[in-house]
C-alpha cells in the first residue's frame, strides 16, 4: 500500500509539474488597454450578400479613402465569403454559415492578431457585419471569458482561407475592441417578407429575422474585456432596416437616425456607409450624447467622432 501511495504522489507531482509547463508557455491575459481616443487599426466587417461575391475594397472604397485622408493608415478589410474579393482577410464561408460561428472566426482572427498582443482595435461594419462583430465580443463573453488563455505560438493562418486554421474549439479568452461603428446594421432583426423569403434557402437570413434564436442570443451592447463604445448610425429611408432596428430601439451609446440633406436627398441602405458630404437633418442621442434634431455630420465624418474621441458623459 505503501508502494502505491509513493507512486500515486510522484505521478500527481509529474502531472502537476507537466501542467504548470503548459500553463507557463500559454499568453497570459494582462492588463487590458486604456482607451486610446486615436487612430487605432480599424477593421472593416461588410453585411450580407445572396451571391456571396462581395469585393472588400467595393463596399468599403469610400471610407477606406475618407479614413486614410484623415490620418487612419492602418484599415484591414474582412470578408467572410468563398467568392468574397479584394478582403485583406477572408473566412471562406456561404450564406450558410451561421452568423455565431462567422462571429467566432473573427474573435479568434482579432484575438491571435491583435488581443493577444494587448492591441485595441476599432471596428466598422456595415448591416449583417454588425451581428458578427457583436457576436465576436458575446460569444467570449458568453464562452471564453475566464478560461486560460491558449498557446497559439505555433500557429499560421492564411489570410485569405482563415477557416483552414486550426483554431481552438472554442471562444478567445478575451477582446480588445474600443469602438464599434454601425451602418444599418439590423440589431433587432429585419421583418420584411423578403427576408422572410431569403430564410428558406439561405442561413444567414434565417439569423437575421425578428426573435430568431441568434438575435435573442446576442446583446445590446456587448462590451469587450476593455470596454466598448458603439456608435449606430441609420437611415429613415432604409428600405431593408427599421429605423428601430438600426438604432435598436435607440439604445445605443450613440445613434444617429438620418433624415435627408439640404438638397432632400436621403440615404438608402448602401449609401449610407459611402456618403462623406452633404449638410445633413438627423435624430440623434445616447447613453452618452445628447439627444436632439437638427443638422448632423454626413455618415463618413460621424463615423470617424465614433472612432476618434467618443464616450462623453
């Protein structure tokens, strides 16, 4: 007996000595980032296409350049389509890929390139690309937060297929993501009969609806391991996003609800993440902005305040 308890001791002091090698080699999460009211790397997240085709550098060529010309240098462009183009990086997934899962391929791409290296980012997105943000910071909030963090020394990913790489099962510890900008991203759903429609043969629009199982699952305002400030912008004349929707309900830390220039042109759905100038009508406020109506900066310039020096009150 006594033989068995000697050797059942070395082999707990073996498996607790192997354990805390592991532990030692894994990042371990430090501080998390003060805010930086600057010019962080910003990512770029487009919204749903039935054709899954989408080129980066097309949805996202005027604020990519507005960006740039107002002293942002380092813009990275997602996509998450096989067929997606022009993306500097790119999940090779179908309309079909749940938006969760979409979400958690890009916690693990935010997380291996920039968190784990204790980098805030700001992200910018464009109507489904919203969901998948979000759902990148619920989900670690949901699923990582508290876990050790994973040595990821040893990993490569291809940029362009970041699918193949060989992430972990689950969610990232942590995120570092400061500021989330939003153009008509339909955080409550989209209830028109064409979305509806869409629900039957494609999954990312069976996500999308009103009370599906992800919306529900996902938060308001899911804040990242630092803090996260948001910034929803929408327009009244979206044919594809509610006002309610896009605003949720005007929740948000910041929300501007377009009405139409001084000419009376107005925003469609597209327009909206493109549209640098212009002497804009608004409704606007937050949990941390005043509310009012009157003029409103062109959605381009408004998403660089939400970039550069927010929060407020």
């Amino acid at each position: 007996m006594r033989i068995l308890a000697r050797s059942g001791s070395v082999l707990f002091m073996v498996v607790a000595m192997v354990t805390a090698a592991m532990i030692a080699t894994a990042p371990a999460a430090s501080a998390a980032p003060a805010r930086g009211d600057g010019h962080r790397v910003t990512v770029m997240v487009h919204g749903f296409d039935r054709e899954a085709d989408i080129s980066c550098s097309g949805a996202w060529n005027s604020a990519e350049q507005w960006l740039n010309a107002n002293g942002w240098g380092d813009v990275v462009t997602f996509g998450y389509y096989n067929k997606a183009t022009n993306c500097d990086l790119r999940l090779q997934g179908t309309t079909d890929t749940r938006i969760q899962e979409v979400g958690r391929q890009f916690a693990w791409t935010v997380y291996y390139l920039y968190s784990s290296h204790d980098v805030a980012i700001d992200v910018v997105t464009h109507s489904m690309g919203g969901l998948v943000a979000k759902a990148a910071v619920e989900g670690v909030n949901r699923y990582g937060v508290g876990k050790p963090a994973p040595d990821l020394s040893g990993l490569t990913i291809d940029r362009n297929d970041l699918g193949a790489t060989d992430w972990p099962r689950d969610w990232p510890p942590f995120l570092y993501i400061e500021d989330m900008v939003t153009f008509a991203t339909p955080h409550q759903g989209i209830g028109s009969t064409v979305v509806t429609a869409c629900a039957v043969t494609h999954e990312q629009c069976s996500d999308m609806r009103p009370g599906s199982g992800f919306i529900s699952w996902l938060g308001k305002q899911p804040q990242s391991q630092m803090g996260t400030d948001y910034t929803f912008l929408a327009s009244e004349t979206d044919d594809t996003v509610s006002a309610k929707s896009g605003t949720n309900d005007r929740t948000a830390h910041h929300w501007g609800l377009y009405s139409h220039n001084t000419e009376g042109g107005t925003l469609t759905h597209t327009s909206i993440r493109n549209t640098s100038t212009g002497q804009w009508q608004a409704s606007y406020g937050g949990e941390f902005s005043d509310e009012g109506q009157g003029a409103y900066p062109a959605p381009l310039p408004r998403m660089a305040d939400g970039l550069y020096d927010q929060r407020g009150r």
